[in-house]
C-alpha cells in the first residue's frame, strides 16, 4: 500500500475547496454583512464540507480532489471504506465542525451582553 504525502493531500484538500467555491460564494452573496449574517452563513458552509467529505467518502472512496491527486481511501486491508467507516472517519473533523460553531454563537452573545 502507497501512502499519499502531505504534499498530494493537501493539493487534494485546495481542489476540494475549489470544487466547493461556487456553493460558498452562493452562501457569501447572501450575506448582509453582519456577524449575526456571517455566523447563521458559518453553518450551511462547514455543514456543506462535512458532507461532501462524508458522501464522497462513503460512496466512491474519494473525494473529487482525491481523485485528481490519485488518492483512495481504504481500509488497512486494501478494500474499500464503507459508509460507517466514511462516518468514523470524519466524525472528528465534524466534533470540530459542531464545536467551532457553538463557540462562535458563544462569543456573538458574550459580544452582545456586553
């Protein structure tokens, strides 16, 4: 088994986002500007990444990104994941995801009380 470097995953990582871009910049067009705005638009977006990696994972083994830099995701016996293993995967990076956004409605009404 050939390990993808740091190098060819994070080239896997910036075509995700480009992939992503359009449906970002749709989120962004809505904003009005305001921190309340910015942060109701926070959710959609992380929520949009997490299951793109999360399908993408689960269905083919790979994201777009991963695709064009060659990468498959799959167990240590070669074969492919499969959705719970699509899940446990990303089940950190969407801890983080859910935390992120908790701790910013916490700061907009720490923000606001004072």
């Amino acid at each position: 088994m050939i390990y993808a470097s740091f190098w060819q995953r994070l080239a896997a990582m910036l075509i995700d986002t480009l992939v992503l871009l359009p449906i970002i910049a749709v989120f962004e067009l809505i904003n009005t500007g305001t921190k309340a705005s910015e942060l109701m638009l926070l959710i959609p977006t992380a929520i949009t990444f997490d299951c793109y990696t999360v399908y993408c994972h689960g269905r083919y083994g790979q994201t777009i990104g991963k695709h064009v830099m060659e990468i498959s995701v799959v167990l240590t016996s070669g074969c492919a994941i499969g959705w719970r293993e699509a899940w446990l995967r990303s089940s950190l990076d969407i801890f983080f995801t859910v935390l992120g956004i908790i701790s910013s409605f916490i700061a907009l009404i720490l923000k606001r009380a004072s």
